[in-house]
C-alpha cells in the first residue's frame, strides 16, 4: 500500500536513484532532472544566437526547498496538543467552532466578491470565488480567505469530500471510534462531520491511505504532491473513466520526481488539472506545502473538467481572417507592430484530455517570406495584447534522446523568449541502438546543423521549408504559460494541420 508520503530532505544528483526511508513510510527521492530543466543542464542548439544554449522556457532547474522535518513535526506536536487540550475543557462544541474559524465547513459565511483580500487581479479569483459560492470552501471568521495561507491534511478531507458530492457524502455514521480507520484523530463529535467523518469518507473511497499505517496526521499541512494524489484518487475511484489516460511515455514538466506521487502527477497534467496554478513551470516545487488559493485552483480544475470529444485534425481549429474582421484592439496592434500584413489566421488549439483547456492566438504572415516574416498575436491572462516575430531552431535534449523544432516568438531579442511551438522530431533523430547521451548528442547535432543549412535563413531555420517533416513529428507541444498543450503520435492529424500553417 502506498500512502501520501513525503520527502524529508532533498538530494540533488545528475543521475540520481530513488530512495525509500523506512522512517513510518515516508519516501524520500532523488531529483530527476526535469524535462524542460535538462533543456538548460544537457541541450545543445546548434547555431543558437550568440551561441548561448537556452531551454525551451529559458526556465531555472527544479531547486527544492531545504526544510527542518523535526520542525514541521514539533510545530504539528505544539498545534495537536493546544487543540486536544481544547476539546477536553470546552467540550464537543468547539469542533464545530474550531471548523468555521479554519474556514473550511458549512456555506459560506461571506460571499466570494466579499473576501477583501482576494481581489480579481488574484490568480485564484475564479477558482476561490465559484468553490466558496459552491459552499465547499469558505472564509474565516474575520470575512478574509486567506489564500495564501496552508491547508491542514484535515481541512483537505474535507474539500475533497465536499469537491466530489454528489457522489460521496458524509454522515454522522461515517466514522466509529469502534471501527476507525486512523488512530490519530481525537474522539468523534457526534454534533459535527469535521473532521472525523470527512477522513473516513476518504479513506472508505481509497481517496487517502493515510500518510503511515494507521495514521492519517490530521494536522500536519499537505504538500501539492498529496494534494494532487488525494484528488486524482478521487477522481478515478469515484467517477472510473472520466480521467483520460495519458498516452504511454507521457511526462509533465516535472518530471519522474517520486515513486508514489509521479504517475497520478501525470494523469493530472495530462488531464488539465493543473491548470491556471501560478508559476507552475519546471522549477515548482511538489514537495512544498500547498496554498488554500492553490487548492481552490486544482479542485476547481476537477469540479469543471470536461471530457474532450474532438480528436485529430479537428482538435485544431484554422480560420483565415480578413482585416477588417478583427477586433479593433488587436487590428489596431497589428497595424502599430507588424510591417505589412498579408494573412491572417486564428488557431485554436484544444486539449486532447480536457475541453476546457486551450489555446487561442492569431498568426500573421507579412509580405517579407525569410524565417522573420511571421508574426504571432496574443491576449495574455490579464487581457494585455502583444506581438512578437516567430523564429525557429533545432534543441536537442541529450538526457531524453530527443530533438526538436522549436518555433518561439521574439518581443525582446535580448531576454530569452517561451516557445510557441515545439515539434518532436522522428527518423533519423531517433536514438540508435546501445548510443549514449553523448553520442547522441554528437550525431543529431551533425543532423540539426544539417536541417539548419539546408532550410535556415541566418540562426533561424525557415519552417514553411520543412513542413513535410514538422506534419510527421512524432510529437507537438504549445507552451503559452500558464497553459502547455501536448499532442502525441496518436494526434497526428493535429501536429500535420498545425504543421501546414507555415
């Protein structure tokens, strides 16, 4: 039985192992380096400008937080206690008190517009606003939210449960101090559900399995990865088969970073439950503890997935527009940024797994055909339009044995800018037999530098030379933070419709 186990301190190594610790079945992990991150440590860019390596991202590696787990088990001790200590002098009625104060029982007290200290600008706003209003998560006492505060492993019994209803209730009969499924908990309050019987719910539907035998540690804060575990449990065990499975070989950008927690990670990203989570690139941290506005986000993004029902080409959407057309904001951009605009088209990108995630933006082609010609036009999160020119190198990423194509957009040469698209290329960029990293490495730089002369213009390489190779790329992904689609060989149809563009 695996439990939501916890790293208790950090290795970082350049090809590490995992570890187990046999202290209560906690595990503890060597750091893989992380997808987008090897791109720093181990990619070669053949003819990058300046002849600087970047990842795709220009992103930092994954660097896990140091911590005192002697510290985080006294400060759990000292809160046990105070409220132990509590119960047995005031009474049963000051679970239910105690509940409301951690903000994480009943209908709101104070309605999500009403939260002063979650304005719209939060990242969290929607996500905070629709679970309070829902009633699964609400204020404190004093009418704040507190998004950035931590969240208790008995406060997220609770969400979790109230995330799954109708499916899943608690009763009064939930839990029975004759029959509990921990023994860390204090006396069931026959007056409340908090939080015996909303830890017994989630262990009675294999949402959790405690954090040791026999102890589920009500009171120590969760971290993102048991966050992530406890709720694609739930969605499995509780609704099988509305999660997507990710197509074999799939990896989030943060890599294999434990035994227990890494293949529920997956099918959460793959499925678009992480979305919206601020910063959430290859340099976050699963390990640290989550936010209350982080978990709004993650069990907003379960409460409104949506199955996709598109598949193929029709999981890209291509409209060629006209001029006048547009919107008066972004003609008005185009004409300011874009010298002579020829075509211009809007795609829309959709998630295979989950139809609420996608990705719009407008391509724009101008009367000068080099590698520089092409344009790219977006609204961000926070509805600022920008435009950038799109310019495209071969990466290499030694670690993964795998070479790419990747199309990114330049609003200022001299920072290092996201990628907009990156195929994944096949044939004879695929690894030989017994070939190492660094023979790799060696041979499709030979290759890339190859792809470049034939097809580039300067650094760049032209992609509207290459795009019978991009339409057969054994994979695709478009990075517009917060958003990353992936498309794999089963999407074909999708990487050669998006290919054709160029």
């Amino acid at each position: 039985m695996k439990h939501e186990v916890e790293r208790q301190a950090p290795i970082v190594e350049e090809n590490p192992g995992l570890r187990t610790s046999c202290n209560e079945g906690q595990a503890s992990s060597g750091q893989n380096p992380t997808f987008l991150g090897k791109l720093r440590k181990k990619a070669t860019i053949p003819l990058a400008v300046a002849g600087v390596a970047t990842g795709l991202l220009g992103a930092k590696m994954f660097a896990p937080t140091e911590r005192s787990t002697d510290q985080e088990a006294l400060n759990s001790f000292k809160q046990r206690t105070t409220i132990e200590k509590v119960l047995s002098e005031t009474g049963d009625a000051i679970t239910v008190q105690n509940a409301k104060a951690e903000g994480v029982i009943g209908e709101p007290a104070f309605k999500a517009a009403s939260f002063p200290d979650v304005s719209e600008s939060n990242p969290y706003y929607e996500a905070i606003t629709g679970m309070a209003d829902a009633g699964i998560i609400s204020g404190f006492d004093d009418g704040t939210f507190g998004p950035d505060k931590l969240v208790t492993r008995q406060q997220f019994a609770k969400m979790i449960v109230g995330a799954m209803s109708p499916t899943v209730a608690a009763t009064e009969d939930s839990w029975q101090d004759s029959n509990k499924p921990f023994n860390d908990l204090v006396p069931d309050d026959p007056n409340s559900l908090y939080p015996n019987d909303y830890v017994a719910v989630a262990a009675a539907n294999g949402i959790t399995q405690g954090k040791s035998p026999g102890k589920y540690a009500p009171y120590d804060n969760i971290t993102r990865a048991q966050v992530d575990t406890m709720m694609v449990r739930a969605a499995k065990n509780l609704q099988a088969g509305r999660l997507a499975t990710p197509p074999e070989g799939y990896q989030s950008i943060l890599g294999n970073f434990s035994p227990d927690h890494t293949a529920l990670w997956n099918m959460a990203d793959y499925n678009g439950l992480l979305m919206k989570l601020a910063d959430y690139d290859n340099s976050w941290d699963p390990w640290q503890n989550a936010t209350r506005g982080e978990v709004a986000q993650m069990l907003w993004n379960l409460k409104n997935y949506k199955e996709q029902t598109k598949s193929g080409a029709d999981l890209v959407g291509l409209e060629k527009l006209a001029q006048g057309s547009l919107s008066a904001d972004i003609q008005a951009l185009i004409n300011k940024d874009i010298p002579n605009p020829e075509e211009i088209s809007k795609i829309t990108l959709n998630d295979p797994a989950n139809a609420t995630k996608e990705i719009s933006f407008y391509i724009v082609k101008t009367a000068d055909k080099s590698a520089t010609g092409t344009y790219f036009v977006q609204e961000s999160a926070d509805g600022e339009l920008f435009a950038g020119k799109i310019q495209a190198q071969p990466i290499i990423m030694a670690n993964e044995y795998k070479t790419y194509v990747a199309a990114r957009y330049f609003i200022n040469p001299s920072v290092v800018p996201p990628t907009l698209f990156a195929f994944e290329l096949g044939g004879v960029f695929q690894k030989l037999e017994n070939e190492t990293q660094d023979m790799y490495a060696e041979r499709a730089s030979q290759q890339a530098g190859s792809l470049q002369q034939e097809h580039g213009d300067g650094s760049f390489i032209k992609l509207g030379e290459i795009t019978d190779l991009l339409s057969q790329s054994e994979g695709f992904m478009s990075i517009l933070l917060p958003t990353v689609i992936k498309y794999s060989s089963e999407q074909t149809g999708a990487i050669k419709k998006i290919a054709n563009i160029f």
